[in-house]
C-alpha cells in the first residue's frame, strides 16, 4: 500500500493492528461496521487480530491471555500465480493473496467454479461482468490485463471495513507497515486477518470459515 498522508494500520507483534488516522484533511481514513456505518475514532485505534475480544472490532487486551501469535507461517509455492488467458481478457490469480470471501465463485459461476480445472474460465462471462468482479475482489488475489494492458488502481476513499464475520477490508490510500507482504500484493486494497487463525498474516487466508470465526450475537 502507498507510504503517503492517509492512514497507516501498523500490525503490532502477537498483539492487534495499531490503525492510525491519516493526515490528509480531504481523507483521514474510515473505520467502518460491515452494514457501512462509520465506527467513530479520534486519531488512533488498536484493532483486535487475535479473535478473542469481546469488544470487536477493538482489541480488550485479550490476544495476552491466548496463543495467538502473528508469525505468518504459509510457504507459497510455485505455480500459486497463474494467468489464465482468454480471447479478450486474461485473469491474474494470485493466492496468496486469496481471502476465500467467495464473491467470485457465488456472483459469476460461470467463469469461476471450484469444481473445474482449471477453475477459471475467462471466456465464461463478459469482459464488463468479469471487469466488475475482478474489481469487486477485496484481497486484491483477482486482477486481469485487456488488449496488454494491466488493470489500473481505482482511486477510492482510504477505508477500512470489519466484515461480517470475516477479515478487514482495506481500500484506498491505507499504507500497511509491514515489510513481509507477499509479491504481487495491490497497493490500493487488501484483506487483514482479524480472526486469528490465518497462516498468511497479517493477510486473511480464508481460514476464518474453517474455525467458525464470530464477531457479532445476533
Ligand atoms: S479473518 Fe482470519 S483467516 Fe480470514
């Protein structure tokens, strides 16, 4: 993510993400809920990443009396970037980055689908419905190249959105001071582990699903 005036989210080693407001005066930054309503904060905030508070989306000083540990212990291997090249546009796939939120396989089967192989088909759909999904992918693990030319960076509010019972969702102008962010990673949005489970953190790798990760009681 980009070094500028916005915010900066700073993991803090096996305790929470240390959020700091920006500086630019036309974006400080949002902290959000997952139904789009603003979480009010003064300059800066410590968000929990361990799971275990009771004040989610903030850390209660829980992670102290867990296992949790941020050490990021995947090990990508080869082939976990693959391009796969249509007649009219070609997907970038890059898991390590995935965050399993599924909007891909659940909002465009035809072009995405678990059961296949290879499990994206690039001529399954529009170039403008594949456009809009690719750009709708909060991990930044989609991306896709028309006629040569690489997708470019939307320019949104710098934003950071605790998702339902999932990781964070950065977008924006958020910078991520963390020197251990995996290759290809997008400078403009990303998802953060905030279940505590994830062996690719501070990213979310969809290991929230597996350990049943709850952040609400309805
Ligand atoms: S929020 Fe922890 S793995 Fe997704």
């Amino acid at each position: 993510m980009a070094d500028r005036s916005g915010p900066r989210i700073e993991p803090i080693a096996d305790g929470p993400l240390r959020y700091r407001k920006g500086t630019d005066p036309e974006d400080r930054g949002t902290l959000k809920r997952a139904d789009g309503s603003e979480i009010e904060i003064r300059d800066t905030a410590l968000l929990c990443r361990c799971g275990a508070s009771a004040r989610k989306p903030f850390c209660d000083g829980s992670h102290a009396g867990t296992d949790f540990t941020s050490a990021r212990i995947w090990r990508p291997g080869p082939g976990e970037v693959m391009d796969h090249v249509g007649e009219r546009i070609t997907i970038h796939d890059n898991r390590r980055l995935c965050a399993h939120v599924e909007f891909c396989v659940q909002e465009l089967p035809t072009v995405f689908d678990r059961g296949r192989r290879p499990w994206i088909d690039p001529d399954g759909a529009s170039v403008e419905e594949i456009v809009a999904l690719c750009d709708k992918c909060p991990s930044g693990a989609l991306g896709y190249t028309i006629h040569g030319q690489e997708a470019v960076p939307r320019v949104r509010p710098a934003t950071v959105i605790a998702s339902r019972e999932g990781p964070f969702f950065v977008e924006g102008d958020v910078t991520i001071v963390d020197p251990a962010l995996p290759e290809g990673a997008p400078e403009e949005h990303c998802t953060l582990c905030r279940c505590g489970a994830s062996r690719n953190k501070p990213l979310c790798d969809g290991k929230h699903w597996e350990v049943g990760f709850v952040d609400v009681e309805d």
